[in-house]
C-alpha cells in the first residue's frame, strides 16, 4: 500500500512539473516570438489547475564587465508537489543588447 501511494504521489508530481514546465515554455516562446519587447510583468494560473501559477518578466539589466544594458526575459511557473513544498521552474533568456538611445529611454522612465 506504501509503494502504492507513493507511485501515485510521483505520478501526480510529474504531471504537476509537466504541466508548470510547458506553461513556462509557452510563454517564453510567446515572448521570444514576439516583433519588440518592454519592461512589463505578467502573471495568472491555470484555469483547469488554479495550484500552477506563472509569471512573466522582461527587465532591462545591466551588467558591468562591459558597462552594456541588455533586456533579460523570465518565465516561471510553479506549483505544490505532493509533500506540500513549493515547487518552481524557470526559464530565462537575455532577449538583445541595448543601443545607447534606447538605453536613455530607460533610464528616463525609471526616474
């Protein structure tokens, strides 16, 4: 009966990351296919699964090896497993370099 019950708490887990790894793929593909990109921040769940959140950020980020501002794109998705921890998967992609104006562009609508 032990073995029983944790196969089936495996299985349920599995569908879980599953189902929270496909939505963070989606929707860095969305972002990714997308023609330009801002900063914004985007989260939901599932309808069918409302445990499944996601959220979606695109930042701008700089990095100081090389004094360049680039604009980083995150996916996440996460959900409860079976032992009742948190559980997160993240994707993360730097979406392009940032010329100088629309480095300024930035930095005036941060102020």
């Amino acid at each position: 009966m032990v073995a029983m019950t944790k196969i089936t708490e495996s299985m349920i887990d599995l569908r879980s990351r599953t189902q929270a790894f496909n939505i963070a793929r989606q929707n860095m593909e969305e972002l990714l296919s997308s023609s330009s990109v801002s900063d914004k921040s985007d989260f939901g769940f599932l309808e069918w699964n409302p445990d499944i959140t996601w959220q979606t950020i695109v930042e701008p980020f700089y990095e100081p090896i090389s004094k360049r501002m680039w604009i980083r794109g995150v996916c996440t998705a996460g959900f409860t497993d079976s032992k009742g921890l948190r559980q997160t998967i993240e994707l993360s992609c730097w979406l392009t370099g940032l010329t100088a104006q629309q480095i300024r562009q930035i930095l005036e609508r941060q102020k």
